[in-house]
C-alpha cells in the first residue's frame, strides 16, 4: 500500500490555537443546524465539528457554510476515503477522524484537506509522527485515562499538540486547557441535547459564551 507523503497543514494548528473549545455536533435536521450554529457562533464558538453520524451531517455542513457567517465548518467521525473525499467535496474547512489508517492518511494527503487524526496510544502518535502529523485528536478522552494519561503521554512526545474529546464537560475542559499539551478541546456540552430539541437557542449562546470565556482564561492564565 503506498504511503503518500504529507506534512501536516498550518491550519489545523492556527484552527485549534483560534478555537481552544470546538463544539461536537450529532445533527439530524439541517434546518434546526443552522438555528444551531448560529446561536454557537453568536456566544463566541465559531470552528464547529459536524459529526457524520447522522445522514443529514453533510447537507447541515453544506447549509450552515452558506447560510451562517463566521462558522468554520468541520467534518468528524470520517472513517472511510469516500467520507474523506465527501467531506472535501462538500466544503469543509477540515477534518477529524477518531482514530487512522493508511488509507485515511493517503486520502487526506491527495485531497490536500487539513486532517486531524485521531490516536490513542503511544504507538499509535508514533506511526503519525512518521507522517508529518503533530496534532492530533485523543478519543475517548476521559475513558483513556483523561488529564493524567495526555500528562504522561507528553513527556516523550513533547512535540505533539492534543486535541482531547470524549466525555469531557465545562469542568473537565479547564483542566485539560491548562495543559501545554493540549491544543484545544472538543465537546457536546455547549449544545445539550433537550436544549436543542426545545430550541432553546439563548441558553446554547450562554453555554458557547462560557466556554468562550473559560478558553481565553486558561489561555491568558
């Protein structure tokens, strides 16, 4: 199987370093994602990442890009190189896998999209590494052992930049940001699902303000 070489895109470090706390989002109406992202946007949470565990994820992707200013639209959970190549096709900013392959890493390098890979173990940053992949996303955060398991993963891969989602809440997320190792953070907390199927878009800017505020804190700490 080849291996494409690859260096990993500038933008993905400057897209985590603008971010700090990027929205996950599991969207089933693309009409309701707009309402969505708006109200995200509007609290200070503009780099959102559309899940494609739904079949409307791509269509919100493509709407939320046309119709709401200042998003910057990313596309995660992509598992295959028809998914990577939709995600390109349809716009995206960048993209997010919750773990790698080869392929992925191949599929990413001739799309030319900024690629955040996910990786779990030290093997796993290691084989990245070799790629040119120095940010990287760490799934399921908090099942993998949280804050203590990226403190001492940071130690021989003090070159790597984490971008840590999986059970993470607006509690968890200040710790994680605290550490030189972590880029920025991802999570659904800022968009609670009862919220969201009420519509109750005030208190999602609320939430997206607080995260916003919690983010530059620890940054300016």
């Amino acid at each position: 199987m080849s291996r494409m070489p690859h260096s990993q895109s500038p933008e993905i470090a400057a897209l985590l370093a603008r971010a700090a706390v990027i929205p996950v989002l599991t969207v089933e109406d693309p009409e309701r994602a707009l309402s969505l992202a708006r109200a995200l946007v509007a609290g200070g949470l503009a780099v959102l990442e559309i899940t494609l565990r739904t079949e409307a994820a791509l269509a919100a992707a493509r709407a939320i890009m046309a119709e709401v200013e200042g998003a910057v639209i990313g596309i995660g959970t992509v598992l295959t190189e028809a998914q990577m190549r939709a995600s390109r096709e349809a716009g995206a900013r960048f993209v997010v896998s919750p773990g790698a392959t080869a392929r992925l890493l191949d599929a990413a390098a001739e799309a030319g999209i900024p690629y955040l890979p996910g990786a779990a173990t030290a093997s796993e940053i290691q084989a990245l590494l070799e790629r040119g992949y120095t940010h990287l996303k760490f799934f399921p955060a908090e099942s993998l052992g949280g804050v203590a398991a990226l403190k001492a993963l940071s130690a021989p891969f003090r070159q790597v930049r984490f971008c840590p989602t999986g059970g993470i809440d607006a509690a968890k997320a200040k710790a994680y940001l605290a550490l030189d190792c972590v880029a920025a953070v991802g999570g659904s907390w800022v968009a609670p699902p009862d919220r969201t199927a009420a519509g109750d878009w005030g208190a999602i800017t609320r939430l997206a303000r607080e995260a916003a505020a919690l983010s530059r804190k620890v940054l300016l700490a």
